[in-house]
C-alpha cells in the first residue's frame, strides 16, 4: 500500500497560499489551512487510521507564530510516522506582493506598514523556505499557471523521480525567486542587434537559426546539457524531488528563451519530466 501523502503548503502573504490550497482541493486532497503545529502530530495520527482521507494539505503560515520554530522538529516526526511528506512554499517580489495588498487593500498579518511587514516575514519563514521541497515564484503567474505548477508538484511521488521546472529569464526584470540553478546566457550572440529578428522570440524559427549558426551555441548547448545531466542524479540521491534551472539574458526573449526549449527538450529526451516557462517573454522588445 502506497503511503499517505501530505503536502505542507507555506509561504510569504500575498504569494497565492490559499489559491494553492483551492487547487488542491480541486485535486481531491483534504485541506486544513493555519493548523497550529502542535496539533499536526496528533492530526497525523487521526490521518493514518482514516480510510477517507487518503491525501491531505496542511496551510501552514506566519499566523502560526513562534510556534513556527519547531516546525523542523513536527516535520522530521510526521516522516517518522510514514507519511510521504512535501512541501512547497510560494514566494513572490516585494514589488508584486505591495501591489497585490494595495489592490485588495487587506492587512498584512504583522502590520500596516506593508513592506517591512512582507521584509519581517521573509525572515521569519527563512528556515521552512530552507526546509521546501519546491519554491514557486508566483510574482508573474495567472490562476492557471499556478496551478500547472502545482499539478506537476503532485506527480513527484517516490525519491527516485525528478521534476524539472525550466525557466528562462530577463536580467533586467530581476531573477527567479524560485531558482536553484541560473546560467546567464549574455555571451551567446544577440539577435536583438539584427533588425529583422529584434521583434521576435527565441521560439521563432528565424531566431533559432541564427544561433544555432554560432559554434559557441552548439558548444556551449551542448556543455550545458550535459553538466545539468550528470548532476540530476546526484540531487535525485539527496532526496531532492524538484529542481528550477533558470537561464537568463538581457531581456528575457531571445537567447534564453531559446536554450531553456532546448535545454527542456534534452532532458525530456533523457527520460526527465520538464516543465517549460519563459517568464518574461511578452515583456517589451528592448534587450535579448
């Protein structure tokens, strides 16, 4: 009998935690959101002797106060119990998560003063961020994106799996929170600079035959490929279920939005589940 499933879903305020939980309840988890922690022990009991709830989502936050401490320790006793145990915590810039509060105009838990509220609260939840399974940078995402993110969350089940999120990137519109490996691809010809492939993508034809003419692409793809392939094992031995490779240019469209395909298509060649992004895309034609 596979073991029960619990995900342990945290994060900063405003970063889509109780969105994150709705998903999961539409993928027929059980959900309970701001249990205190010294209730999950005996939750987890009540859990492994229920034959109706089989997976379950906890919403664990900063209301949970100092008791947020032992969380490490409340952790490390439910996978004594033989619980599969994940969690994920969601993130998001200052700047998108200012916006969000002063859309929705409601208080931030530890003040009226929302960016050194949202500066306190980093610190605070540094550890359980630490602790994550997956980080999930939610400053650029929709509803459905989220959501895709999370359903590929839920498939990695077993230690010996690895889910792949690959992310390309513009530096000038700052890097992915949720990153565990960035590679910046600047030094790779720029088709920015040719008029006629300036307004296009990295996903456009043009553009990649123009790099894909440059030896130093084929190099360097190729390096690249194999250096990120001759890690994944040994994260995989570590117990890391989920691993974001990020790939930055300038502006985010061209060079890296190119490498991350690439870069995506190799490693589901290789037998790998990899989830492609290209985070800033739409963002303007200035940069490459």
């Amino acid at each position: 009998m596979s073991p029960r499933r619990l995900f342990v879903i945290s994060g900063i305020s405003g970063a889509g935690k109780s969105q994150a939980l709705k998903s999961f309840e539409d993928f027929g988890f059980f959900c309970v959101d701001n249990l205190p922690l010294k209730l999950i022990e005996p939750f987890a009991d009540l859990l492994k002797g229920s034959k109706e709830h089989k997976d379950v989502a906890l919403g664990i936050d900063i209301r949970g106060g100092e008791a947020l401490s032992r969380f490490a320790s409340e952790l490390d006793e439910l996978k004594r119990k033989g619980l599969l145990v994940r969690v994920l915590f969601l993130d998001a810039s200052d700047e998108a998560l200012v916006e969000r509060f002063s859309e929705t105009r409601h208080r931030h838990p530890l003040g009226d003063n929302i960016l050194p509220a949202i500066r306190e609260e980093r610190l605070l939840l540094s550890e359980i961020k630490g602790m994550a399974d997956k980080v999930i940078d939610t400053s650029n995402l929709t509803l459905g994106e989220l959501k895709e993110q999370l359903s590929i969350a839920l498939e990695a089940k077993r230690k010996h799996e690895m889910h792949l999120s690959i992310v390309s990137f513009g530096y000038k519109h700052g890097l992915p929170m949720d990153a565990d490996l960035i590679m910046d691809v600047r030094f790779l010809p720029n088709p920015n600079y040719v008029a006629a492939l300036k307004r296009k993508t990295g996903l456009h034809g043009p553009v990649q035959d123009y790099l894909w003419r440059s030896p130093l692409t084929r190099s360097f793809l190729k390096q690249f490929t194999g250096m990120v392939l001759s890690l994944l094992p040994h994260y995989i031995r570590e117990g890391k279920s989920y691993l974001t490779v990020a790939i930055g240019c300038t502006g985010g469209r061209h060079r890296s939005v190119f490498i991350t395909q690439q870069l995506a298509r190799a490693l589901g060649k290789a037998g790998y589940k990899a989830w492609e992004y290209h985070r800033d895309i739409s963002r303007g034609t200035s940069g490459a």
